[in-house]
C-alpha cells in the first residue's frame, strides 16, 4: 500500500513540473518573439553573415561571434549556430 502511495505522489510530481514546464515554456516563446520583433534585422543578418563569413574562410570566429551575441545584434546563440553549420 506505501509503495502504491509513493508511485501516485511520483506521478502527480511529475505532472506537476510538466504543467509548469509547459507554462515556461509558453512565457520563454513569448520573450524570444519579443526580441526578434525589437532587434534590427539588418544588424542581425550582418552580425550572422560576419559569423558565416569567417567559418568558411577559416578565420577566427571569436570576434564575429561576440559581435553577433552582443547587445547590440541581439543575434540568438543559436542563429549562430546555425550558420556556422551552414543551415
């Protein structure tokens, strides 16, 4: 009977951190829309052509990065990625 108790209560926690997840989740898509509508899109593009650029050049990606991060590009760690990768 405790072990079926236990379960249960394993079951709802669990439930409980998906809801919770789930309402994070909707929250964080709702800031990363909010930044793409602010930043500038032709700093942005820039910033991430700077990154590509170098990548297949084979330069130092370092300072095309932090240029792409800083607060003035607003690019995303992951557009970065991205184009590095070439996608």
């Amino acid at each position: 009977m405790v072990f079926l108790k236990e379960e249960r209560m394993a079951e709802i926690a669990q439930l409980r951190k998906t809801a919770l997840n789930a309402a994070l989740e909707g929250r964080q898509v709702e800031r990363v829309r909010a930044l793409r509508a602010r930043r500038d899109a032709g700093v942005h593009a820039a910033a991430l052509r700077g990154v590509e650029d170098a990548a297949r050049g084979g330069g130092n990606l370092m300072p095309h990065i932090l240029n792409a991060v800083d607060g003035c590009s607003l690019a995303s760690g992951w557009s970065c990625n991205d184009e590095r990768r070439g996608r």
